[in-house]
C-alpha cells in the first residue's frame, strides 16, 4: 500500500517512527485515512454502522452514496476497507474493520450514524431476513442489532420473536430471555413478551413470566373481522401458555377459562393443531381434578384430531398422559397397553426423549406394583436413552426414581447415593425447583446428614421460586428436624408465614399453609419463653414478616448447619 502513489509514504513512516509499536497500526491507518479525501472516508464512516461484510448494493444502500467509486476500490486497495468472496459463487462483499471504527468517529455525527444504521436494518432486513426461508444466524443477529440502534421495531421484533422461539425449541432458555429483554428494552411488543414469558417460565422465573404473559395479553390488538391470522394464533397461543402456568400455580378455574377461550379461537380459524394440544392439556388437568371419564373424552377427542393431521409426537404424547391417568385409576394392563403404543409411534419416529419418558413412567407404576427388578430394567433403559441425548434433567428425574426404588428394596446407602448423584446434576443445569424436591427427599432419611440437606433446601427457597404446596410444608419439615431450640428455626418459620400470604394468596389451600405457618412461629414463639401477652411485641421485635431480615439471619447460620465440602451446588451460580 506504501507504494500506492497516492500515499505520502515518507509522512506515514515518519508518523511510525514517534509511536510505540503496539500504536503503529492504528497510525498507520490513521495516516492512510488523513490522505483520503472527505466523500472517501464518509463513505467509510457511514459503512461502519454494520459489522458484518455486504455486497456493493447493500453498500449503496447503507451509504446513500450514488457514486460508489473510485473511493471503494481504492479504500479496499489501501487495506481500509476489507474486501473478498464469502462464497465462491458470491459476488465481492465488504467490511469496515472493528479497529479502524474509532478513528471514523469524526467523520459523520450522530444523526448521519443513525440514518445509516435505519438505511443498513432496512435493506439488510429486506436481503438477509425477508428474501430467504432459512436466514443465517450471525447475520439475523446482526440486523436485530441495526434495528435496535435505530428503534426500528418493524425489523427487530420479528427477528427477535423468530430467534428467540428457535432458542426455545433448542432448549437454549437462559439466551432466548436475554434476546427478548434486550429487545424489549427499545421495543415492547405483545410477541416478544410472549417469548420472554415462556423461557422465564421454564427457568423458574415465574412471577415474571405471569406478568410478561399478561402483559403480552394486554398488548396483543384487539380481535375483530380483519385481523390478520397471525395474530389471532399467537393470541389463542398466549392465553393457551398463560393458562398453562397458571394451572403450575394452582388457578386451576381461570387456566381452564383460559383454555376455553383459546379452544373457542381455534375452532373459529380452523387451527386443528391448536385445538388438538388445548384439549390435551384441559384433559390433564380435569383429569387431576378427579373427572377422569371427561378427561379421557377430551384426550380422545385430542387423539382424533392428532391423527387427522398426522401429528404422530402429539398422538404419542396423549397416549402417553391417558395411559398415565388409566393406571391411577388401577387398570395397570390397559394402561401399560397405552404406554406400549406410544412407545410404538416414538420408536417410529425416532423420538429418543419421548421414548425415554414413556419408559420412565412405565417403570414407575411397575414399581408401585411391587415389580421393582423389572421397573429398574426400564429406569435403566431410560437412563441410557437420556444420557444419548444429553437430557441432563431427564437423567437427574430418573435417578431420583431409582432412588426411590433403592429404597423399597432396604438399600438406603444405595438411595442416598442415587439422590445425591440426581441433586447435582440439577444443580449443575440450574433446575432450583426440582432440586428442592431431591434435597427434602434426601432431608427425610434418619440420618446424620439430614438437616445438611434440608438447609441447602431452605437455602434455595429463599432465593428461587418454588410452588408454595412445596415450600410451607419443606419449611416445617426443617423446623421440625433442626428443633426450635435452634437459630434457624425462627427465620425459616419466618419464610413459611411470608411465603403462605404471597405466594399462597391464589391457591386454594392458602388457609392451610397460613395455619402451618402459623403454628411453626407459635412453637418458635413457646420455646423462647413468650407468654401469649407479648406475643405481638415479640413478633415486632423479631421481625418476623421482614423477609430479607429472616433471610440473613438463616445466612449467617446456614454455614454451621451445612460444612463447605456437604454442599452439593455451586451456590454462585444461584442469581440473586
């Protein structure tokens, strides 16, 4: 390039004689940059909004120049501008490199950077995202990026609603959160908040994802005559998932309305599929409410549909819920008949997780019928299934199963091992809520150990959320064990009567987790000696409702009830 005759060649080596080597290349590109003329490094300038190569129209585009040459050739000739072929059948693409951005800084001000980037997000939207079924995944990242540089919404909400669905099916839940929140910090969008809620909700995140459900809702336009279908599926598509944690949280009435609603829409547009999964998961949860017969009508009524549209998973997995309730209601044959057929339609279309499920569920009812060798068999086949394909949590369940079993059979050291092995495979994956369960059932043995395990459950549930049917009665079982003459004792009663008011306050069984509560700090009250007249000034004074006070007192505890080495989590990897 120095011997380009263009390039004043004694000015640049001068210039690099007077800096340290570490600074030499950005002199040298700040003296090539000083000896191109003002539309050339405009041009740059303008280009460097975007961050991955173009082809010359995009650069056009992006620039707003008419007259691209002589400068580009020249910048790619200097070394300026990076220039080359991704693919061989390509035509010549380009690149502002990332280390010569700073030095265009000057160039163009902000309000010139931002129309370039509203220029790139436009075009590139139109080439990368509109104009191809299968866009590449740095490139729709990039132009979301564009798009949120410039709020241009009409480009990065559907790209971020896109992408972020995908992460979803991937089981990539933790990215698919952070992509909907960054976009929704420029752009609220009913779809993307839908997103947002349905990883949250798998993350244990729950609080957050009602309210980002419902506020999807809210958002969502208003249905009427010409609405376009697409909205109308991801509406019935939020109340179907909305509903679907609130039945998690124990609003059994309004998750069925919400269904209702849902199944109302589905019909009304024809969305077979919709329809086919509603009833499957109306089916479950009157079923759970104990009208077996009308939820075996609605799961026919799902199979039907199912095999109308040749949704082979979605028949396997109704096959798979009906047989689960038939075996509860003690016709094991015909339920293990079910279970057999599902197996059947897995095998066939290779559904490895599918499969190890259906084995999973077999084993434990033939357990329950006191076959406990020949349930291990089919925990141990679904075991090697979820290791193939590493279902990690698929695993942890498995083993806490088989744990369980150990049980049964009088081998306790067997049990422990198993459940302990589960428990840190949860906690490696961050699956808090079910941890919490391996962790009470490792709290139940009589052993040495027992409050160890219990505490880091307690642990837990101050900092993540865990259904309140769990939490009171885990919170007791503690208390019970570690004596109320203990520190602990107060602070996790403490827990028990905030968790009861907040948590509880949708839940049918609130009165009864208020009671338990209750009569944990009354016992807490009885052992240090309060008489029923200083009752509430002792519970002014222990600061009993002041949640984060109950907490540190637990924390500054926690460390003798549990030794550094018993822990079996990483606590750091718990988000405050």
């Amino acid at each position: 390039m120095l011997k380009d005759e263009e390039v004043d060649s004694t000015k640049v080596f001068d210039a690099l004689q007077q800096q340290a080597a570490e600074f030499r290349e950005q002199t040298l590109l700040q003296q090539l940059l000083d000896q191109q003329s003002p539309e050339c490094r405009r041009l740059l300038a303008l280009l460097s909004v975007c961050r991955l190569p173009v082809d010359r129209d995009a650069v056009t585009a992006i620039t707003g120049f008419d007259e691209l040459e002589p400068h580009l050739t020249k910048a790619a000739r200097l070394g300026l501008l990076e220039a080359g072929t991704i693919r061989a059948a390509d035509p010549p693409h380009y690149h502002v490199s990332a280390i010569l951005g700073p030095l265009l800084e000057a160039e163009i001000d902000a309000a010139a950077r931002q129309a370039a980037s509203h220029r790139a997000a436009r075009h590139l939207f139109a080439q990368w995202w509109e104009s191809t079924d299968q866009p590449e995944w740095d490139r729709a990242l990039e132009v979301h990026r564009l798009g949120l540089e410039c709020a241009e919404c009409g480009v990065a909400v559907p790209i971020a609603t896109a992408l972020s669905n995908r992460l979803l099916g991937r089981v990539r839940f933790a990215e698919a959160r952070d992509l909907a929140k960054t976009t929704l910090a420029v752009c609220e969008d009913y779809r993307v908040l839908h997103s947002l809620a349905r990883a949250e909700e798998v993350l244990g995140e729950t609080g957050e994802a009602l309210a980002h459900f419902e506020r999807a809702r809210e958002l969502c336009p208003t249905i009427g005559d010409n609405t376009p279908e697409s909205v109308i599926k991801e509406y019935s598509a939020i109340l179907h998932n909305l509903a679907g944690l609130l039945r998690t949280l124990g609003d059994v009435p309004r998750a069925l309305e919400l269904w209702q609603q849902s199944l109302d829409i589905e019909e009304q547009i024809g969305d077979v599929q919709g329809k086919a999964a509603t009833l499957h998961n109306m089916a479950g949860v009157i079923a759970q409410q104990g009208d077996v017969p009308r939820a075996l009508e609605l799961w026919q009524q799902s199979l039907e549909l199912k095999e109308q549209i040749g949704d082979v998973r979605g028949k396997a997995a109704t096959l798979h819920n009906m047989a689960g309730v038939i075996a509860q209601q003690g016709d094991v044959p015909r339920a293990l008949e079910l279970w057999q057929q599902s197996l059947a339609l897995l095998e066939q279309i290779g559904d490895v997780q599918g499969k190890a499920a259906t084995l999973h569920q077999m084993a434990g009812v033939i357990a329950q019928q006191g076959d406990v060798p020949r349930a291990l068999e089919l925990w141990q086949q679904s075991l090697a299934l979820q290791e193939q394909i590493g279902n990690v949590q698929g695993k942890a369940a498995t083993l806490a199963n088989m744990a369980w079993a150990a049980g049964q059979t009088g081998d306790k050291a067997r049990k422990i091992e198993l459940n302990r092995e589960a428990a840190r495979i949860l906690g490696g994956v961050r699956a808090w809520p079910d941890l919490v369960t391996v962790l009470r059932n490792l709290g139940s043995e009589e052993s040495p150990e027992s409050v160890q395990y219990l505490a880091q459950a307690v642990w837990l549930l101050y900092r993540v959320h865990v259904p309140v049917s769990s939490a009171v009665p885990l919170a007791a079982a503690f208390v019970r064990r570690v004596g109320l003459e203990q520190t602990a004792a107060l602070p996790v009663a403490g827990l028990a009567a905030f968790l009861a008011a907040t948590r509880g306050s949708d839940h049918p069984k609130q009165e009864e987790f208020q009671k338990l509560a209750a009569s944990m700090l009354g016992a807490c009250a009885e052992a240090a000696g309060v008489v029923e007249a200083d009752l509430t000034k002792w519970t002014e004074s222990s600061k009993v409702v002041d949640i984060d006070e109950q907490r540190s007192r637990f924390d500054a505890v926690v460390d003798e009830l549990v030794p550094a080495d018993a822990w079996l989590f990483e606590r750091g990897l718990v988000e405050k």
